[in-house]
C-alpha cells in the first residue's frame, strides 16, 4: 500500500489526493473495493484509486446533499447497482440517460456520501432465452460444456454469464412469472434455430466434454469453410443437442484455422 505520496508530481490542475468522510472505516473498504475496484488499507485508512490516492476521515462529517458531487466511470449499469447496495449503499434515484451516450446515476455510500456513477449506453445485444425442462440441469450443462457462470440460480429460471457478460437465460416452460408462459410445451424445440456461441478459445476442450456429457453430435467438428475453399470466417464448428433438444453450435474464433 502506498505511503500517501505519489510516485512522482501530479499535472498542474489534476486531481492529486482526495480524501472521503466515513463513519464506518470497514463499510467503506468494502463499499469501494467492491463497487469501483479500489484497494483500501485499514491501518491508515489509505486507499489506491485509479490515477488517484486518497484517504478515509473521521474528522469530517459526510453530507450527501450539498458541495461538489465526484462522477467515476464503471463498466455496466445493472450489475454496479446491485453492488452498491449489497455493499450498504443506496441508489438515489431511477438512471438517467444522457444525450444517448451514456446512464447517469447517483448513489450513497454506507457513510451517506453521495457519489455519481456513468456507465456506458450500449445498442442492442443478443442475449438468448431458451424454454427448458429443468433449468438446474440445463444449466449445468452449459457450465459445463462452455465454462459459463451463473448469474441468478433456481429452478425457475437462471442467467449464464461468460467473462462476466450475460449471454443465455433459460426458463422453466410451466412458468410464467409476469409475461405469461415463453412458448408451447409440446412443440418442437428450436427448429430453424441455432443458439450459437463464438470466439470460443477452449474448442478442443469443449469437443473432448461432448464426449463426457454424452451430448448427441448434430455435426462433427468441422472447418468453415471447408479446406482449400478460402479463410472466411476461418475457424472451427461442432454442432450438438442440448438436453431439450436445441441445437447448439459451439465454434472457435475467426482465423483459428487460417489456411496459409
């Protein structure tokens, strides 16, 4: 942990050392290690921030509705917010956008310092939903053909997650929450559709725990193109059933297999 004194000047005019009011030293290590990825040290109370040091006080009363607010950057909107608040911080009002580029939100910290977060405004992105049987069991499929985490849990429904990103969900078919039921039981799963992952680095891991997990091989592994046809997309297929029969097409990422 650094000793308070920066490495080497400050520009002229740039923030240099910022000092927070706390009530509770602990709350706010943890408040800010967890939303904003700070690194806070008891001892002195010190903490490292992005191109920033600074340090928690006592000696000043924290006051969330008067004096400059400090606006930090975070990577995405849902998930900071549930962070602020499972680490005793409280989201003051809905987020705003602004001028399309981006979500304004203020927040307290457990101290009642009120801080503003803004996080990038982002186009659509597909974020899959599948009908399943047994979510638990779906979802433990996908974990472990692909590495995915989850993100909620239950039988009802769950979210997977790869590198922190949302990119399947999956719904129990006999529940129907608020929207009413998702699809027809009894029809067929998927027919014209693929749930497709790319960029999948690990192929040849997820090839050998096919085999494991006994999934049914729609489509061997493959090239695509195929050899000698050229190097567009250039990369590597394998196309199986998951347990509710959707196709699933998993393929490494584009050039894996560049045809020199």
């Amino acid at each position: 942990m650094t000793s308070g004194h920066p490495e080497s000047q400050p520009t002229r005019g740039s923030l240099g050392y910022l000092q927070l009011p706390t009530t509770d030293l602990a709350a706010s290590i943890a408040f800010y290690e967890g939303v904003l990825g700070w690194r806070g040290e008891a001892t002195y109370g010190s903490f490292e921030a992005p191109g920033v040091i600074g340090q928690w006080t006592t000696e000043r009363k924290p006051d969330g509705d008067h004096g400059p607010v400090l606006w930090f950057t975070v990577d995405d909107l849902f998930p900071t917010l549930g962070r602020v608040e499972e680490h005793g911080g409280r989201v003051r009002h809905r987020p705003v956008l602004d001028q399309g580029d981006r979500w304004l939100v203020e927040v307290d910290d457990p101290s009642g310092n009120r801080l503003g977060l803004v996080a990038p405004a982002r186009t659509g992105r597909p974020q899959t939903m599948l009908m399943v049987r047994d979510v638990e069991a779906s979802s433990r499929w996908y974990q472990d053909l692909l590495g995915l985490t989850s993100d909620h849990g239950g039988p009802d429904y769950e979210r997977l997650l790869s590198d922190g990103e949302l990119v399947l969900q999956l719904h129990h078919e006999g529940t129907d929450h608020h929207h009413g039921p998702v699809g027809d039981p009894a029809a067929a799963r998927g027919n014209g559709v693929l749930v497709w992952f790319g960029e999948v680095t690990d192929f040849d891991g997820v090839v050998e725990r096919v085999g494991r997990l006994g999934a049914e091989v729609v489509k061997e592994p493959h090239r695509n193109p195929p050899e000698g046809e050229g190097n567009g997309p250039g990369h590597r297929e394998i196309w199986v059933r998951d347990p509710d029969g959707y196709v699933v097409a998993v393929a490494s990422p584009d050039g894996e297999a560049w045809e020199a």
